[in-house]
C-alpha cells in the first residue's frame, strides 16, 4: 500500500480523536443543561460528604475499590483517596439511610439487654452480707 492510498495511522489516529472531541462538543451544546446539572450534583455531594472530617479511619481496600477511589481523584471530583474514601462511605451511608436506622435500634435493644444481664449478675455475686441487706 502506498502513502496515497491511506493516511499515516498518527493522521487517522488524530482525525479519529478530533471526530470524538467534536461529537461530545456537540452534544454538550446540545444537552449543556445536563452536564451543568451533573457537574453541580457532583460537587454538592462532595461538599456534604467531606463537611467536618476531623475523624481519622484506617482502612485498606481491595483492588477494585481502589480503582474507583482513584477514579474520582483522576476526574477531579476529589483531590485524594482520602477525600474518595469520604465521599463514598458518606453517599453509602445516605444510600442505606433505612438499614443503618434499623441497625441503631436492633443495636440500643443489644446495649439494654446488656445492662440488664450486668445487673443479674452483680445482683447474683454480691457477698452473702449484701444480699441479705437488700
């Protein structure tokens, strides 16, 4: 084949990346109220999520957690892994609002059990003096 027949791969490349540049360009003319509004979703999720972060955690995750956490740092909706680790723990959260209220009251039922069943067995091992005090 010669250089007349087809265009260098670099040119094709080049003219292929210009077409894909052009066609998002055209759709966000397009649709430009759904890029602002995903951009300004995004953003106030991030907000809420990273607001008051004085609680340190340590954590390691696996490689595909990973991914994603990097993910949102290489779009620069977060500017670390700490700051991605935040955001998704805070949206699973809000996500599973319901199950994490369910688990708070199975989990004050557990602490009230508890008390009662110190209670039963201080009352059982106090010294036989004290019992019959009471």
């Amino acid at each position: 084949m010669s250089d007349k027949e087809s265009p260098p791969v670099e040119e094709q490349v080049a003219a292929e990346s210009v077409e894909e540049v052009s066609a998002s360009e055209t759709a966000a003319k397009a649709e430009p109220w759904k890029f602002s509004e995903i951009a300004s979703s995004v953003r106030t999720a991030v907000s809420r999520a990273l607001a008051d972060r004085t609680n340190v955690v340590m954590v390691r995750v696996n490689d595909e957690t990973l991914r994603y956490l990097d993910m949102l740092v290489e779009a620069d909706i977060c500017k670390s892994r700490s700051e991605s680790a935040a955001f998704l723990i805070a949206e699973g959260v809000r996500a599973k609002t319901a199950l994490y209220e369910r688990i708070a009251e199975v989990t004050e039922q557990i602490a009230e059990l508890r008390r009662q069943l110190r209670e039963i067995v201080s009352d059982e091992v106090k010294p036989a003096g004290e019992q019959a005090a009471s």
